[in-house]
C-alpha cells in the first residue's frame, strides 16, 4: 500500500511538473507573438501576417509559432573561433534551466480532493518558496556573463558586463521591496501570501497592491529591469552593442535565450500576481465555497460528480492576472525610450533603493503599531 502511494506521489508530481512547464513555456512562445502584434499597434503597422496555414495567416500565428522555431532549429548553430562548443552551450543552459525551475513553487489554484488525495496545484510545497524562485532566477546572471566571456568578442563581454552590474544591483531592489510585503505576510511561502489575501481591509480587497502600493511599484519595475526588457535593455542595445552578450549566438541557442526573457517575464508576472494581486483569490468572493449543486441549474447527473469547481475557477483567474501583467510589461517596453546607463543605475541606488528603505521602515512601523495587520482586520 505505501508502494502504491509513492508511485502515485511520484505520477501526481511529474504531472504536475509537466503542466507547470507547459504553462510557462506555451505562454512564454504566445507572448512573442503578443508583442509582434501590440508593437505594430502601437506603431500603426500591421505586424506579421505573411505566413499562412491552409490559406490563413492566423493573425501571425502562424509566423511566430511555427516558422520562426523551424527557421531557427534550420539555421547554422555558428561557434566563435577559439572557443568549445561546449562553453557555447553553458550559458544557454543557465539561462533556461534555472527559470523552468521557478515554476515549481508557483500556486496556481486552490487545492484539489481526488483519488482520496488533497493534491495541492503546486509543483512542490515549499514553506520558503518566494526564496526559491529568487535563488534560482538569480542564476540567470550567469548565464549572459558567460555568455559575454566566452564569446570572444568586445560588444558581447561589455553586454554580459552590463547584464551583471545591472542585474545584482535590481536584485538588492527587488529583495527589499519583497520584504516590506513580508513583514505584513509573516511567511515565505507563495501559497500562504495568496491565502493571506483573502477578505477585505477597510472596504479594500486585502491585496498586496492596496496594502502597500509603493511596494508594488518598486518590485514591479525592478522585475522588468531583471528581465532586461526595455526601458531596461541597457546589455543588448542594438544602437551600441549589435546584440550585447547575444551578438554570437545564433540558430537554437539565439532562440533558447529570447525563449528564456520571455520566460522571465511570465515569472515576474506570477510573482505580481500572487505577492500583489491575490493570486487566485476573487475579491469580495471566496471561490472555495463555491459547490457543484448549483440550484437545478444544471443536470442531477452532473452534480452527483461532485465537480470541484474551485481549483478550476482559481486556475482561470490566476491565468487572467498573470496574462494582464505580461501585456502591461510589453506595453511599457514598447512606450518607454530606452535609460542612458548611467541614468539606469542612478535610478537603482539613487531613488528606488532609498525609496525601498523608508518604505521598509514605514512598513515596520505600521506593522508594530496594530495599524496594519491583515490577519486581524
């Protein structure tokens, strides 16, 4: 019997893996294709519609997901002179593998009962997920130092160089401004902050962003500066670097790279979502009261399944937050102009990290004077 149980443990994890990569992946590819689209809105174009499938173009579907994937895993994988192919390959690999790995300690709906089970829709239950998925993204930086090092070549070393000055300074940003959101969670568990949203305080959903909106602001812009995106994409500015870290890289490995940043900006739209947003609660509504019988409206056969509406409500509410901020982050990429370096990093450490310590400060203050506690609102 325990043997059995281990194996179900065992098909329930890597199913859940398997959706939670799919997710990622599947919304990172379509969001490709959203920012071809919104940047030729923006920019009265039309965008790409070339492609078509059976006489169709799909609205460049077709090109963003079927023929830019074949025409990069067609195209010459070119490897500098001096350098392995083996250190080609390393950064790509810090690059993606890390941000797969974030995925697990999203929550993305309410628990589900089956096979006598409570199966949480969680890759795994971590009681310090928030900590994870920093560790793990942190690696990225990695990934484009390499990447610029072994390259052999100036533009791509002063792009990785760039990537990691800016990338470990946002993260002092970002830590900070996660904190603050801690204080008033009392966890680090991702699963515990959505539950701690629940309710409302003072006539407001008992959301992150209501609680402490100069948090929401600081964490938000320092996730699109990890991300690299513009107004952030000081390390492969076409205008100074050709490509910066990515300049030699090509076929797979170019596409696994631009794969990964939009990977990075599904992450950073979880970590919005949940720390900020709710996650999957609805405000003023708790969708874990919600039951099958819902008053003959439908038939007696479908309510005797005893269908669990909350995980599936929870699911598509979650999806909907966490699209809305991956279509704000392309909306600023394309209406910002992008930073001089110095003025990037002169908004890091000169406003946004004193802003993160009065906030910081403030938050505390609150905290210990009964003004601002959510569990007993």
């Amino acid at each position: 019997m325990e043997l059995n149980e281990l194996y179900i443990s065992l098909l329930i994890g890597a199913l859940k893996a398997l959706l939670g990569i799919t997710f990622l992946l599947a919304l990172a590819a379509v969001n490709t294709w959203f920012e071809r689209k919104v940047s030729a809105l923006i920019q009265n174009r039309t965008g790409a519609n070339r492609a078509s499938l059976f006489g169709m173009d799909l609205a460049g579907l077709v090109n963003t997901l079927v023929c830019d994937p074949l025409k990069a895993f067609l195209k010459e994988d070119w490897v500098p002179k001096g350098v392995s192919q083996f250190m080609h390959c390393l950064p790509v690999f810090f690059a993606v593998f890390p941000v797969l790995l974030c995925i697990a300690a999203i929550p993305f709906a309410p628990p589900l009962t089956a096979l006598g089970l409570e199966i949480s829709l969680q890759v795994t239950n971590l009681n310090a997920g928030l900590l994870f998925v920093f560790a793990f993204g942190s690696l990225a930086v990695l990934g484009v130092l390499l990447a610029g090092y072994v390259s052999n070549n100036k533009f791509a070393l002063f792009g990785g160089l760039r990537a990691v000055a800016q990338m470990v300074s946002y993260e002092v940003v970002l830590g900070l401004s996660a904190l603050s959101m801690l204080i008033i969670y009392r966890s680090l568990d991702l699963q515990d902050m959505v539950l701690a949203q629940s309710g409302t305080f003072y006539g407001l959903p008992n959301w992150g962003i209501f609680l402490n909106p100069l948090a929401f602001f600081i964490f938000f812009t320092a996730m699109m500066a990890e991300t690299k995106r513009a107004p952030f994409d000081l390390p492969e500015s076409e205008s100074e670097l050709v490509a910066g870290y990515l300049t030699e890289y090509s076929g797979m490995k170019f596409l696994l790279f631009w794969l990964s940043e939009f990977a990075e900006i599904v992450i950073c739209a979880c970590l919005v979502s949940i720390i900020f947003l709710g996650g999957w609660q609805l405000p003023y509504f708790d969708i874990t009261t919600i039951t099958s019988d819902w008053g003959g409206v439908l038939p007696d056969w479908f309510n005797r399944m005893n269908f669990q509406w909350a995980p599936l409500l929870g699911a598509g509410i979650f999806g909907l937050k966490v699209t809305a901020m991956c279509v704000l982050q392309i909306i600023i990429r394309w209406t910002l102009p992008r930073f001089r370096y110095d003025q990037l990093m002169s908004f890091c450490w000169k406003i946004l990290f004193s802003l993160c310590i009065l906030n910081l400060v403030g938050t505390a203050i609150l905290m210990l004077s009964g003004g601002y506690n959510i569990w007993e609102a």
